[in-house]
C-alpha cells in the first residue's frame, strides 16, 4: 500500500505542475478579458442569488438560483475545508494560505466563464435543467469523443473518489472524538453512511437540493462563528499570523524545509479541491438552475469560490495557525484541526468539529454524486436508466469503502482525478470563453438601462459559437419574457434578428 501512494503521489508532483499552469494561465487571461468581472460585479453576485425561478412544466418549478448555489457549495464545502486545508498547511506550511486565497481570487475569473457557458448550452429535462462540461465540449465545440472522457473522469471523481474522501473524514472525525480508531467503528460509521446516502439519492436532484440548502447555510455559519471566536480568544496573534503566512507564501520564511514550489503547489491543490474553480464540476450545478439570463449563473458560483476559500478555509487556516502546533511533526488532516481548536476553546472543540464535518462532508456526498448523475445522465441520454441505478448503487458502495480506507491513498488519487478533470475542462474553455465575454457585455448593456437582464439566443449575431444550440434561450422559458424595452438596446453588434430582418 505504501509503494502505491508512494507512486500515485510521485505522479501528482509532476502532473501538478501542469495544472498549475492551466489554472493560473487561464485565470488571468480570464481577468484580462472580462476586466476582472469577479470584482466588479459582487453587489451583482449577492442581488443575482435570490432570484425566483420559473416553472420548467405544469406545476413542476424549476431549480431555483439559490438552489443551484447550494448544490455547488455541497460540492465545495466540506472535508476540503477542513481536512484538506489542515493538510496544506502541514505540508506546505502557512504560505500555502496565501497560494489558496490568490487561487480563488484569479479561479473567480475562470468559475465565472464556466459556469456562463455551462448555462448557454444547458438542456431542459422532466424536473429541471442540466449541462455542464460535457454538454459544452458535445453542442457548442463538436469534440464529443473529449466530452466522453470528462464524463467518465467526474462520474469517478465525484462519484467514487470525493465521495471517499468524504465518507472517510467522517470516520477520522468521529474515531478522535470517541478516541477510537478501531475496525468496528469505521465499518459502523460506513454502514449508517451508506444507508443515508442510498435515501437521499434515490430520491432525485430535487431531494438532493432540498438537502443541501437546509444543510450547507446552517453549519458552514456555525463554523464560521467558532471561527471567529477563535480570532477573538487570539486577536493579538492575528499580525504575526498574517506576516508569517505572506512571507512564507515567497520562500522568506522557511518551513520545515519545504520548497517554493511545494509551498505554491499545496495551496493550489487544495484550493482546487475546495473550490472547484475551473474543474469542470461546478458547471453541472450551474446549468440546473432556472434565471433570465446565464451571467447571473456565473456571479453566482463566482461567489461561491469566494465563500468557500476566503471565509470557510480562512477560517480552518486561522484556527490551525493561532493554536501555533508543531506542523513538523504532523501529517495534517482532521486531527490536526480538532486539536487545534481544542487548544484554543476547550475539549469541546474536538466533538463540535467532529459533528461539524458530519454534516457538510454528507452533504458534500449528496452534492458530489448529483455531478455524476448529470454526467451519467449525458452519456446514456437518459436519466431513470440502468445504468443511472448502477451508478448509484456504486456510489454507496464507494461511500462504504471510503470510511475503511487509508488516509494518503485516498487524498493522493482525488489530486489525480481533480487535476485530470481541471486539465481537460480548460482546455475545452479557452475557444468557448468568447461567448460568456459576449454575455458579460449583453448583461452589462442592459444593467445600465436600469433593467433586469433577460437574455435570448436572438440577442447574439448567428454566427456565435454554438449559437444554433442555444435552445433553452429561445424565449419560451417564462422567466425570460421581456418588455419592448429590451428591443431598442444596442449590444454593438447585429443580432440574429437584424441578420434575418437584412436578408
């Protein structure tokens, strides 16, 4: 078994370094075209989330963009949050912090062209919408041999590996907060795991979003108040937590002999791992939702990288860093971040936390296995199929072996699968991010006219990208009905009505 990690964690310090530059690469140059719209455009992001959605048919509404959110931030916020930060911060000492924050700042730019596109080409089905790399890479680029490969890579990322991930922080969690690490106990956590998985799933991608928008609000707020409770115990070390994190982010304070690069490349595939942007996941989730206009998708999720990195993992960061442990000596993970906060409020930490991640890491189960199920739902063309049953039979099997199975090999093969999936996602977006730019400036035209966005395929020239699958924008949605308002505005450039009227 330590050969394997051994390998697979060779392989992940060579891979990365190509991610990393993906990611990075592709972020600014997202920055550059949409003048750093992950900034300019947060009052948009916190207006755009409450939206109403339309009904998708009689009497059946459609995923609400609130909804699609905490389908997203189900995914998001988890065991990456917590055992996954601690892990960086071990590995790649405080340093790792600021590569994680950089990340969501710049991977903002990207969520937001991902989740726009993955919007545009989205598809209507019987409960509601869906889309994602898949669909984007198959309507708009033609490359459906690629979109086969990232439908299988994310059904097993999300499917199998995050959601072992997952299932196995829980057991972490609660095997040092009963201060038993037996056999037993993980096959009996396994066990109640699996059950509660099976239910949630089968009951379709409204059970799942009904779920995941009661769970995620209520816990990941009642961390972050820990977390802040935390900072006030120790408001006098936050100065020289902050120093140290910076000037170990460029190699000028040392850590525990970690490179540069090692420092860079943990905080980035932790951040990757927490907040999804540029993976390719976060679209599937976005696509669900029902809004007038696609932009609003792509506010929306850009706002969950910020939630998920620069609140949720700033506070796991914080609460290792103020309890000063010797990260040395340790390994990282969930251990490491129960005895942190048990050192800084008491014993009672360790079960707070423990109860904690047994609801976000469940919740990120449910989120996870959704990803697959659109993706299933993408190759089979259908979704009450076989193969979905299959599909999620597995699942719960994988959620099961999860909770028995070693820490190292299940972290290293989820940084494979993420970097897999970030790799072949990226790629897919550079010839398609002129459409969400397009988009961007279509939204902005009308937000300046004082009026809500609604957006139609007819509003793009013909010759757009992908313009002719385009079919959930032609109008018949009822969230996207329009006054005469909207005919007069001039995008700067001729829509396809102008092009029919011309001819």
């Amino acid at each position: 078994m330590e050969s394997l990690v051994n390998a697979v964690q060779a392989f992940n310090d060579k891979f990365w370094y190509l991610v990393m530059f993906l990611l990075i690469g592709s972020g600014l140059v997202y920055c550059w075209r949409t003048v750093v719209v992950q900034i300019r455009y947060v009052p948009d992001m916190l207006k755009a989330v409450t939206e109403s959605p339309s009904e998708i048919s009689e009497g059946q509404k459609g995923i609400s963009a609130f909804k699609a959110f905490t389908i997203s931030a189900a995914s998001r916020v988890g065991t990456g949050n917590v055992a996954g930060v601690a892990i960086a911060v071990a590995t790649g000492g405080p340093g790792a912090v600021f590569w994680m924050w950089l990340l969501a700042i710049v991977g903002g730019a990207t969520s937001f062209i991902e989740s726009t596109v993955a919007q545009v080409f989205k598809e209507r089905d019987a409960a509601s919408y869906r889309g994602g790399p898949a669909y984007y890479m198959t309507k708009a680029l033609h490359w459906r041999p690629l979109a086969v490969v990232f439908a299988v890579v994310i059904c097993v990322t999300y499917g199998f590996v995050f959601n072992a991930v997952q299932s196995n922080s829980i057991t972490e969690a609660i095997g040092q907060s009963a201060g038993n690490d037996s056999t037993g106990l993980k096959v009996g956590v396994g066990l109640v795991l699996a059950a509660a998985t099976g239910i949630v799933i089968f009951g379709g991608v409204q059970r799942i979003a009904t779920v995941t928008q009661t769970i995620v609000p209520v816990m990941a707020v009642a961390y972050i108040i820990v977390a802040f409770i935390v900072i006030g115990l120790n408001i006098g070390e936050i100065p020289g937590m902050i120093e140290d994190i910076v000037l170990s982010a460029f190699g000028i304070r040392e850590f525990a002999g970690a490179t540069l690069g090692a420092v860079i490349q943990q905080g980035i595939r932790r951040g990757l791992f927490s907040n999804e942007a540029g993976m390719g996941s976060v679209p599937n989730a976005a696509a669900t939702a029902s809004v007038s206009h696609p932009v609003k998708q792509g506010l929306i999720q850009t706002l969950g990288v910020y939630f998920d990195t620069l609140v949720v993992c700033s506070a796991t960061a914080f609460i290792i860093l103020l309890a000063a442990p010797d990260l040395n000596s340790e390994e990282g993970g969930m251990q490491l971040t129960q005895a942190a906060l048990s050192d800084s409020v008491g014993g009672w930490g360790i079960h707070f936390l423990t109860v904690l991640i047994i609801f976000l890491a469940f919740s990120s189960v449910v989120g996870n296995y959704y990803y697959g199920e659109s993706n299933i739902g993408y190759m089979v063309g259908r979704t009450n199929s076989t193969t979905l049953q299959v599909f999620r039979a597995l699942v719960v099997l994988c959620v099961f072996g999860g909770a028995i199975g070693s820490v190292p090999l299940v972290w290293s093969l989820a940084d494979v699968f993420s970097g897999l999936m970030a790799t072949i996602n990226l790629v897919a977006l550079f010839p398609l991010a002129g459409v969400a730019v397009a988009l961007l400036r279509h939204y902005a035209v009308q937000r300046r006219a004082g009026l809500n966005p609604v957006f139609r395929r007819e509003d793009l020239p013909r010759d757009t990208l992908g313009w002719e699958e385009m079919g959930t924008w032609d109008g018949s949605d009822p969230i996207t009905e329009r006054s005469a308002e909207y005919e007069s505005l001039d995008y700067g450039w001729k829509t396809a009505g102008e092009t029919e009227a011309g001819r």
